[in-house]
C-alpha cells in the first residue's frame, strides 16, 4: 500500500484491521456499572488476536468525564501512560475519585509479544454511586396507615407529583426501602432489578440502588410512585410463623437527582408532602407464601400525574441512619427466561395442573378474561405424587399461592411483585374459560449472572445431570446463595454455599454476587467470632447461638479462597481477611492446648447415606472427626491468604497451627496403619483432599476409600463428603472407579434423580423413592444445590479445566482431561477473566484427538493422557515438529508447555 494510501486510510479509521484487539472492559467485574461504591475501581479487559502465543508485554489505560474527552490529552482525567506487564485483570484505576453521580469514561490500548498494539478498545465507563453520605437529603418516609402487624399486609403505595419546567437533560433516582419496593416515574417502572433493595444484613448494611431515570421524566408534570411490599424485611420470615424480622414498619428513601436543559437542577425527595396508602391491588405478599392480587383495586393512574389522592393518608417522617446505606454490589434479580408449559391438563382430582417442565424458580404471568371478582387461584408445587395430585407437604408451611381477582376488564394480565416460588406444576383454580399454554408462562427469575462454563459429553445421563445442576444454580441464586426456593427456608446457608462454590465459580461470572454476601459474614459474625449457620443471620438470638458449625461456618475462609483462585481476585481476600482470621481464632481458642476443636454444635456430614445393613454399618461420620478436619482446613488456607496478601507472620503461625491440628488430628483419628476412626468414606476423602495423612499412610487410605465404595457398590457421602469423593479417587488412582460412581443409576447416586425424571438436584440422594413414595416430608427438596457440587469434578476432572492457585484467575491454566469409561468424549468451557477456555477430548477406538483452546495473555500445561510413547500430532504435523513450546514425558502422560491459540492434537 502507497504510504500516502495508508495514511489517509488510517486517518480514516479504514486501516485493515490490527491483528490485535481490546474487547470486554469490565469495571469490578461490571460492564458499565451505574452507582459503583468504590472510589478506586478494578479494571479489567480481554485481549482478541489470532495466531498462537499472545501475551501482553503494556497497557495504556485513559480516563475522562466524558465520551469525546477521551479524546484530547486535555481532557483527560487520568493516563496510566505505557505501563509494561502483562496485567489486564482487576488493574486499579489512579485517576482523581469520582464525586456521587459522576461518570468515567475509560479505554485501554495494548501492546502484545509479537510487535502488534492494539487501537484504543471502544470505550466503558462506570458511575460513582453516594460517595459521602451528605448527599443524602431524602428523608425516610412511612405510610400513616392503620396495619395488623401479626400478618401478612397489604403492599403499600407512595407517590408524589411535581412539575419540571425545562426539558430534562439528565436524571437519577437513587432508592432504598424497608421491604421490598419497585419504583415507577410516569406509570413507567424503574430498571428490570426485581427484589430491591435486595437482602442484607439490613441493620449493618442496606444497599440502595441507582437509576437512570432520564427517559422516564419531562418537562411539566411528572409523578414519582413507588409500591414497597414486606420482603424479607417484615413478612412471614423465616420458617413457620415468624415475622417482622428486621423491623415492623416499611418505609422508603427516595432522591431524584435532575438536571435541566438550562444546566439548573431539580432535587425530588421523600419527604412529609408524599402521600401513602394501602388499599391498592396487592392485598398481601409473602416471600413464602405467594401474593393476593386484586384486579379490582388495581387503577394504574396513581402512579401517573393528575391522578386525585386527596383520599390517601400523609406519611411519618423518620430519622434512620444514613450510615447504613451502601451501593448495591452483587447482581441484580433479574427475568432470565419464559417458558412455555409442555402440559396442561386435569388431574383425576378435578384440578387444571400445568406443567413447565423445569423445576424452575420464579411466578407465573398468566392471562385472563372474566367478570369482576372472578378469582383465580394459582398454587406452586415442584412434584406430583403417585396419584398425579399436586404434592405440596416438603413445602411445609410455605403457601405458595397466587391469588388473583379480576377486574373484569377487557383481557387481564398478572405477575407478582414481591413473592417467588420454586415450582415445575401449578395447579389453577378457577380459570375462567379454557387454559390455554398462550396464557401462562413460567417466568424464570435469578440474579443475572453471565453464564461462564459449559459441560458436555457421550452420556445423555450426564448431560442431563449437568443440566440439572445449572438449573439448581438458577433457582439458588436469589440475591444470596440459598439452600433451596420452595419451603419455608430458602435461607443463605453457609455449609451448602462452601460446597458449590467452586462449581458456581465454573457456571457463572459470580464474583460481585459472592463479594456482596461474603461482606455480610463479616458483620453478621458473633461477637467471639462464631459465623452464623446462614448469612445474612436471621436465626441466632441477639447474636447468639445458630452459629460456629463445622463445614458450615467454615465458608468463612473456603469461599473466599475459592474466589480468589477462580478470579484471581486478591481483594477478597483482603475484604475477607479479618473475618477469616477471627473464625480461625475463635476455633483455636476453643480447642485450646489440646488442639482439637469438638465444642460446638455441628450438622456433621448431613444428609448422608443412611445404611441400616447391619453388615456394613458406619456410614455416619462422627462430628468430632468434621470438626477437626474443618479446623484444619480453614487454617490452612488462611495461612495461604495470610501469604498472598504478604502478611508473613500470620502466614508462618497459622501454617504452624495447622501442624499442630494435623498432629492432634493423627493422634485422635488415625491408626499407624492408616485406618481412620471413624471409617468412613466422608472421613477418608476429607483426610486425603487435605493432605492430612503422612506421605506413606495416603496409598492405603486411599485403597481403603475404594474398598470401603466397592463394598457398598456406591457412596454413603452427605454434604461434606459428597463434594470430595470423586476429586478424591481421580486424584488417588481410582479415576474409574470415581466415573463409576457417577454413572450408576440406582440410589444413591447423582444420576439416580436424573433416572426419576429429576430437572433439578434434589436435597436427598433420594428424595423420590425407587417405590415412588417421597422422603420425610419435614426436609425434601426438589431444588437443593449441594449435591451438585459434582459439577466441579466433571469440569476438572472429566473436560479437565482447571485454574492454578500458584496464577490464579487462570493466568496459568491447568488443563488435564481425564478419558474414563464408558465416556467416549467430554467438552467444556469456561469464560475465564482473559476469554474463553476450552478442551475437548474424543476416543475412538485407540485414537485420541484433542482440541484445546486457551485465551490470549495466558499459558497453559496441558497434559495429554496416553500419550506417552505415542506419534502425537498437532494439526497435522508431529509434535517434535512444533516450535515454540516445551513438552516432556511424565509416565504415561506427555506434558506441554503452551501459550494462547488453539490446538488440536492426535495420537
Ligand atoms: C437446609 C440445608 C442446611 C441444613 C443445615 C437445612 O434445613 O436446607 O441445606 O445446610 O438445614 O443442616
């Protein structure tokens, strides 16, 4: 090209195309986020380039208030200038910090291995959310309304009108309530976010939440509406009979922030001049017990101006702390999905059921024509029983009920507002008309994480038990981690989140979704540093109690741990550190000089399998013995957070104290030949996952692990022995039997639900009975995570992706796949911090091929299983041949050093 040419084309912007890219600027793990808390963000970006080999070798980030300041030296708020390194994953922003509602524009060029630099990424920004709480000029506000705080009451309505005189070039709301609110400008709802402000340790930490409200509003006459409803705040909460959790009264905050086309601005707040009722549509909702819609209340003019509310009552004003509000930072609840029924029908019993299909966790919107007062009412259940009857009992006192009134208008449609529900059947009463599956449609609600992992392989068992375990992902993932979305639970228990974790971390982009729970446990933590058995605590009395159980509390310092290898994310670690340590001390000083920590309540290795074969009993693994291994693995990794985050002394004391754990450990459990006390498979898995064993005792545990599986012909693992099992035996020299395991069909086993129709993982190994009869009512969830932490292994072991502790966040990545019969090809991928990770394998009689995929600005060490001795080719020529990376042999297995790009081998 004529150089004259390529200037004037790239004047032009229509130079060909840089071989290098900069794409997926995420802010805190965000893309653009709106309301961000934090002064000095975390930057992070993904490099796109053909070829093979590509690292970073510089950056250049810049920073402006605007979109065209970027442009201009001038203008700019911040340069990084060219920095060197291969950072591109959670790099600080070192511009000035933005004041409350100001927005940073930002971009990043880069400079690879090969010569290449990129052109500026298009750019990203984030906006500073309440950066000092002077902002806050709205006062709280509560309906002057009469209430029976002994029950569930109707949602009440605020609103206020005021007129703009200019054109609004830009505007804010910035809310919270007490309970659960949606908030509408002109009749138009604020944001998709469902469930704000969300669910917090309300009284320490209560997240507002930020909206551009710019389109919603105009010159002359506006209305601000909001409709807050009980929520976790003060409805029926938790279990059976319990209420106004955090407090009696609902209230909302509300501050609208706007600016004119004159460059004037406009403040609206809650203040003594809003008006309140509740004698609107939604007559009642519970988190439990689903909502009461009535049609004939509902005249949606209130939410808009010129609408009479001379009948309403005044409000209260109230002086809560400011202090406690905080930028909202996990993911928001979001509609994810719809779905179409598969069935409609009517059950011997007379009743319209439909089914989803899915076990799925949301409401339903449904469609309705029919005469004032016509009432319809929708219950939500996750099973039929034998009879093909709606089953209801495992939801014990959850209701799960819509109820809804027509209005009798022309065609009506419905959807809660402050309730949700885990279901795969409705059944409908009272249906005006045929039901059709036009009319109904399964909403599928969850915090909208980006989904980042897929699994595949040979076996359609599998593929849907992989199946099963995302959806239980979906229905678990409501604002917090929870234990199931159906019963009168649906609680952030802790031992069931530290099990899952890793497999979540796999799913999806999950890291704002735990950093926001993971700040409750440090304030919800007790005083001598129990952690509660859920967060956000709502079962301890004054702080009290409910709290320090083994496996349980210990997510304490797993889940961080886990963040911080899956995302390379170091802050957590120093967000988590104190509450960590004081979980560890708490322990400690409990177990005292003896070193063995047996004190406290524990659930032990719950739900396991329970044998009543008298010939081989001892499937129960004794408390003490989880506690101990608990005590010793939280020490641990703090010892190896202490070291990350360079705190050398702790480091050192911590990795002392757990030797003398492990040493307490070996006196009181295990026997000089390797027997362990209890002998059990959780008990065996827990000691070989840790490393507790001597060197010279870890084959013979390990052989009498899998004897202890051959004896039974399956597991007997529950919660805390479950998760380890499989890693466990792959990892011992047992990698079939470990894939027998996870193919056997009959109970117990991960696919015997799947055999039983399951779309979900179940709480119980075998929540339907091979007789068809349901487990113990009392406990029998269709739609619990923890035995899905499988997932895990499959990705690890089976695909064979795998992060590095030693360059967390896959900056190195350890891809080591893992054939087993009867599989003949498994896959999966993940979307790591750099892009996208992939490996399939495929057998075929005695020929391997093997593709790999590996993001730019990483490296890998791919082992290929059986390779050793063997031609291996990659794309087409031998591997001696490839130039460029190392490999070696290690028994059977050869080993390759590799950079970005992908691969695609043969032998
Ligand atoms: C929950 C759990 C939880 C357990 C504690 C149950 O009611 O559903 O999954 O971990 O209690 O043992």
């Amino acid at each position: 090209m004529p150089l004259v040419l390529f200037f004037l084309l790239t004047l032009m912007g229509l130079r060909a195309p840089s071989p290098l890219r900069v794409e997926h600027l995420t802010c805190e793990d965000l893309v653009d986020p709106l309301g961000l808390g934090e002064a000095r963000p975390r930057l992070s970006w993904q490099l796109v380039a053909s070829g093979r080999d590509v690292m970073q070798t510089a950056y250049e980030i810049r920073a402006a208030a605007t979109k065209e300041g970027l442009k201009k030296k001038g203008t700019l708020l911040w340069s990084s200038g060219k920095v060197a390194g291969d950072r591109s994953v959670y790099v600080p922003y070192g511009g000035p910090a933005p004041a409350t509602g100001e927005r940073v524009w930002w971009q990043v060029r880069v400079w690879d291995n090969h010569g290449h630099h990129s052109p500026w990424s298009a750019p990203a920004w984030w906006e500073a959310g309440v950066m000092d709480t002077s902002f806050w000029k709205a006062s709280w506000i509560e309906a002057e309304v009469e209430e029976d705080l002994t029950r569930s009451q109707p949602a009440h309505m605020f609103r206020k009108d005021f007129s703009l005189p200019r054109r609004v070039v830009r505007a804010r709301a910035y809310v919270t309530a007490h309970g659960l609110y949606e908030l509408c400008l002109n009749g138009r709802k604020a944001g998709d976010d469902l469930f704000t402000p969300g669910w917090t340790s309300y009284h320490h930490r209560l997240q507002y939440q930020v909206y551009d409200v710019t389109s919603l509003l105009h010159q002359g006459e506006n209305t601000v509406a909001a409709l807050v409803g009980d929520g976790w705040y003060r409805g029926n909460f938790p279990f059976k009979g319990n209420r106004n959790t955090y407090g009696q009264h609902l209230a909302l905050l509300v501050q609208l922030e706007i600016l004119l086309d004159d460059g004037t601005t406009r403040r609206i707040v809650t203040d003594g001049t809003w008006r309140s009722s509740n004698e609107g549509p939604v007559r009642a909702s519970d988190i439990y017990n689903g909502e009461t819609w009535d049609g004939r209340r509902d005249d949606p003019s209130w939410k808009r101006p010129g609408y009479d509310d001379s009948s309403w009552h005044g409000v209260r004003v109230k002086h809560y702390p400011y202090g406690v509000l905080t930028a909202t930072e996990g993911l928001p609840v979001r509609r994810v999905e719809e779905i179409v029924p598969v069935k409609i029908w009517v059950s011997e019993a007379g009743d319209t059921l439909v089914d989803m299909g899915q076990n799925m966790v949301g409401w339903v919107r449904l469609k309705a024509r029919g005469p004032a007062g016509t009432t319809i009412v929708l219950r939500h259940g996750e099973v039929l029983d034998r009879d093909g009857n709606l089953y209801t009992l495992n939801l014990r006192s959850a209701r799960q009920t819509d109820t809804v009134i027509l209005a009798g208008r022309d065609e009506e449609t419905f959807e809660p507002h402050f309730t949700f529900h885990g279901f795969r059947y409705v059944e409908v009463h009272g249906y005006p008309g045929p039901l059709t599956p036009d009319r109904i449609t399964g909403i599928v609600i969850h915090s909208a994480f980006r989904p980042a992992g897929h699994f595949a392989c040979s076996d359609t068992l599998v593929n849907r038990l992989q199946h099963n375990i995302v959806w239980g992902m979906k229905g678990n993932f409501l604002d917090v981690p929870t234990d199931c979305p159906q019963r009168d639970e649906r609680l952030g228990w802790t031992g069931d989140a530290q099990v899952f974790a890793p497999t979540a971390c796999f799913l999806g982009q999950v890291a704002p979704f735990y950093r926001k729970w993971m700040k409750d446990f440090i304030v919800d933590q007790q005083k001598e540093g129990q952690v509660p058995y859920v967060i956000p605590d709502v079962l301890s009395k004054n702080g009290k109690g409910a709290s320090a159980a083994a496996g349980w509390a210990d997510a304490a310092v797993i889940i961080p741990w886990h963040l911080y290898v899956s995302y390379g994310d170091r802050k957590i670690l120093e967000q988590q550190y104190g509450s960590m340590k004081r979980w560890v001390e708490y322990q400690r000083r409990r177990a005292g000089d003896s070193y063995l920590w047996n004190k406290d309540f524990t659930f032990g290795d719950w739900l396991a399998f329970n044998t009543q074969r008298s010939d081989y009993p001892g499937a129960t693994t004794d408390k003490d013995f989880i506690c101990q291994v608990y005590f010793a693995r939280s020490t641990l990794l703090l010892s190896r957070a202490a070291a990350v985050l360079g705190k050398k002394e702790d480091a050192a004391f911590y990795r002392d104290l757990y030797d003398k754990v492990r040493e307490a450990f070996l006196r009181e459990f295990v026997t000089p030949n390797g027997r362990l006390s209890p002998n059990t498979q959780t008990a065996y898995v827990q000691a070989l996952d840790l490393g507790l064993l001597p060197g010279e005792l870890r084959d013979t545990a390990a052989a009498r692990l899998a004897a202890d599986v051959r004896r039974f012909g399956h597991l007997t693992t529950g919660f805390l022995g479950a998760y380890l099992i499989n890693p466990v035996l792959s990892d011992h020299g047992y990698h079939d039997l470990a894939c027998q395991l996870l193919m056997r069909k009959k109970y117990p086993s991960w696919l015997y639900p799947v055999t039983k129709g399951a779309t979900t993982i179940w709480e119980r190994w075998d929540g339907i009975r091979p007789d068809g009869s349901f487990q113990d009512p009392g406990m029998n969830s269709f739609n619990h995570y923890a035995y899905g932490a499988i997932g895990d292994w499959l990705y690890r072991y089976v695909a064979g992706i795998n992060p590095d502790e030693r360059q967390p966040g896959y900056k190195h990545i350890l891809l080591h796949p893992r054939p087993a019969k009867p599989l003949s090809w498994a896959e999966a991928s993940h979307e790591t911090p750099y892009g996208r990770v992939a490996l399939r394998w495929e057998q075929h009689d005695s020929t391997m091929t093997l593709t790999a995929t590996i993001p730019c600005n990483t490296t890998a060490t791919l082992i290929l299983p059986g390779a050793a001795g063997k031609k291996v080719m990659c794309d087409g020529e031998p591997v001696e041949k490839s130039k460029g990376w190392k490999y070696g042999v290690t028994g059977k297995e050869m080993v390759l050093e590799l950079g970005s790009g992908v691969y695609r081998f043969e032998y």
